[in-house]
C-alpha cells in the first residue's frame, strides 16, 4: 500500500477516530492484517524490561498480554539501538536476527519493528509485527504505514500520560483536602420570614489550599478521580461536628449525593444515635439519579429516624422538579436565580410563587437562597415563601464557637 501526503491527514483523522472508539487493540488488529502478519503488539519499555501492553495474533499462545520480556532479549532493544533493521522481510539472512533465540524458539521469520515516541520525543516503547515465515513482499511502503501508526500511538499515549498525570495531581490534592484543616466549614444561616428567628444553618465547605476552585469544582473533581465519596463523607463528618455545639431547636443541613445515600455509607456515617430531626439532607438540582425508587428506599429509614430531606436549587433546571415528583421533600430550596431581582422581574416573580404554591400543596416547606435586598426579601415574603438566607441577613460564618455568637439574631427589618 502506497501512503501518499494527499491521503495522510485524512487517514489520521479515522485512525485516531479508530483509536479513541475501538482501543490500540483495534488498530493493532488492522496493521496486522494489513501486513498479513502472524503477530502485532505494542512494548513499553521500562527501565529492565518491557511490557507487552496491546496483543493482536491470529494464533493464540505466542505471546500475551501484559507479558513482562527482559530488554536484553527479543528484537524490540536491539531495533532502537540500530542493532537491528526496522525491516526484515526474511530473518534467514541476516546473521544478527539468527543470533536471538526467539527467532528458532517463536519462531520469526520476518520481522517489523519501530519505536513510539511521545510529545516530547521520549521512547515509549515499539510497534511490531512478525510472522512465522518469511515475507520477501514487505517493503519501504509498509514501513512507512507502520510509522504512520507508530506516530497516531505515540499521540495516544502522550494524551492517555498527560490525563493519567492530571488524574494523580487531582489525587494528591484531594487527599491534602481531606488532611488537617485544609477543608474548614462554614454555616449560613436560615431565617424563617415570617418571624425573623434563627431557624438553623445550611453547612458549606471551603477549601484553604492550592489551586483555588469553587467548592463545587472540588467535589466534582472528587468525583471523577474515585474519591466523591470519601470527601463527601469527611465534609458531612466535619460538619456534623459542629451539630453538639448549637441549640437544639435549630437544625443543621448538609449537602450529600444521591450517591452517597444509595451506598449505604450514610447511616454509619450519622450515627445510631444522633437525633435526626435536626438534620436535613440536601440533594442538589444537578445531582443524576438513575434509580429514584432505590434511592427513595435508601432515604426511607434515615426519614423514619426523623431527618429531613431538601431539594437544593430548585427552578434552575428540569432536574429539580423530577427529584420533587418522586422523592417528596421535605424542603424545596429556590435556586439563587430565581430569589435575585425577584422584586423587579415579573417571570422570576410569577416562577417563585408557582413553586411555592406547589410546594405548599403537596406539604412541603419553601426556602429562598441567595436573598441580598430588603426588597427581595419583602417580595418572597409576600409570596409565601417560608424560610430564607443569604447575605441580606447574614454571610456564611465559622464553625462551631463562632456560632453561640449569633444565638440572639436581629430579625431582618421589613420594609
């Protein structure tokens, strides 16, 4: 097969198609039978050894995969040292290939060999091909497509290198996180409206280490390397902490995944015997769930035990009223964008009190995030709504002794 320049670039687009649907498995599959060879694979070298990583045959029990061959034996060393030709159609003929043994033992009787290079010009390892006759019809041409797809893997594995180092710089961060104070709570408190009086705190996690990302940003990441949970559980442990040290008539809200309530983590998590009418389980808009009905029956004892369960950021999203429909909170928590200019923009207006009307038809309570002005917090109270917070009555606070300051709050003023 002839590569010409007019059909390189287009034939790289489908090969690193053909590499991110089927895997190196399928491309090595391809080379081989486009060679019409015996055996294809993929070598990384290591410092005494190399790994065969990827293994296509048409005869099982040559090689295998993940088999670890010294650097000394075989051909793979010797071809990027120069001791070897990247091309031998016929391995009777050159006395160098006559002096390995695997060449009697495999046996090899012609051979394809050339080095994978990542971005930065590093070896990675080789692509090879043999077969266990010899092959007079290989030639330049067939080198060069083996190079083509040399390069495409070398632009594989520098991809696959670069997201596996980002993974475990995610790793590291998120295990620093979750050691000593790296992660601190803070508490925002909530308002009834009606009355002014403390009603209880939503706990929020704040990360006090490099780099600085939003909190959601944190638990996401979390989430992608492994360890959603494992943090998910340390914030919630950290934050009930501060549960012994408030009033027993305010309640202490947490954040939590469907996740994590459905791993069944969560009940050993609070304890047997924390009274848990004080705190309530928030489920946020964007949270998927796939299983409403085994989730619904992981909630049920913790609900039974008294805890109540909130719908965060309701009206950002489809998602929200889905969770309402089947989960039947408790609490459902108006999103921020709906609370902000809810006194001068008729829509956001007319969405809050469609809420809150069906939130109050089907007994569950209303709470308005994000309230700033006075006039926003008239305006929801006008509107029913039940509780509220935000920086209009205060901005999120210290943990735990920080909080008997504010035992005695004012009642924010009415206008």
């Amino acid at each position: 097969m002839t590569l010409r320049k007019s059909t390189f670039a287009p034939l790289s687009r489908i090969f690193a198609f053909a590499i991110e649907l089927d895997g190196v498995d399928r491309v090595l599959s391809v080379v081989r039978r486009h060679l019409g060879m015996d055996v294809a694979f993929v070598a990384r070298f290591r410092e005494e050894d190399r790994v065969l990583e990827h293994v296509d045959e048409s005869t099982a029990g040559v090689i295998f995969q993940h088999q670890k061959i010294p650097l000394s034996e075989g051909y793979c060393q010797k071809v990027v040292n120069g001791e070897l030709p990247e091309l031998i159609p016929d391995t009777s003929l050159l006395a160098a290939a006559q002096e390995i043994p695997e060449t009697h033992t495999i046996p090899i009787g012609s051979h394809l060999s050339v080095p994978i290079r990542l971005d930065d010009n590093q070896l990675f390892g080789t692509l090879c091909c043999f077969s266990h006759q010899p092959n007079p019809a290989l030639n330049a041409h067939d080198m060069s497509l083996l190079r083509a797809f040399s390069d495409l893997l070398g632009l594989h594995f520098s991809a696959t290198s670069a997201v596996r180092h980002a993974r475990d710089k995610v790793t590291h961060e998120i295990r620093l996180a979750m050691q000593g104070n790296a992660l601190r709570p803070v508490f925002q408190p909530v308002y009834t409206i009606a009355t002014g009086k403390l009603h209880g705190f939503e706990c929020l996690s704040r990360f006090d280490l490099e780099p600085r990302r939003p909190p959601d940003q944190w638990f996401k990441a979390a989430h992608e390397v492994g360890l959603g949970l494992e943090l998910e559980r340390h914030a919630i442990d950290t934050a009930l902490g501060a549960l012994g040290s408030l009033p027993t008539d305010w309640l202490l809200a947490v954040n939590c995944s469907p996740q994590l309530i459905q791993s069944g983590q969560l009940p050993r998590l609070l304890g047997s015997d924390r009274d848990l009418s004080r705190v309530t389980l928030e489920i946020t808009e964007h949270a998927a769930v796939d299983d409403y009905r085994a989730l619904a029956d992981a909630l049920a004892p913790l609900r039974r035990r008294g805890a109540t369960l909130a719908v965060d950021d309701a009206g950002a999203g489809y998602s929200s009223m889905r969770h309402i429909l089947h989960l039947q909170p408790d609490m459902i928590k108006l999103d921020m964008s709906i609370t902000h200019d809810v006194d001068t923009d008729r829509s956001r207006r007319a969405l809050a009190k469609g809420l809150t009307s069906f939130a109050h038809e089907i007994g569950s309570v209303v709470v308005a995030e994000g309230v700033e002005t006075a006039e926003e917090f008239n305006t929801l109270a006008s509107l029913g709504v039940d509780l509220a917070q935000g920086y209009f009555f205060a901005k999120p606070i210290g943990p735990q002794l920080s909080l008997i300051h504010i035992s005695e709050p004012t009642r924010p003023e009415r206008i």
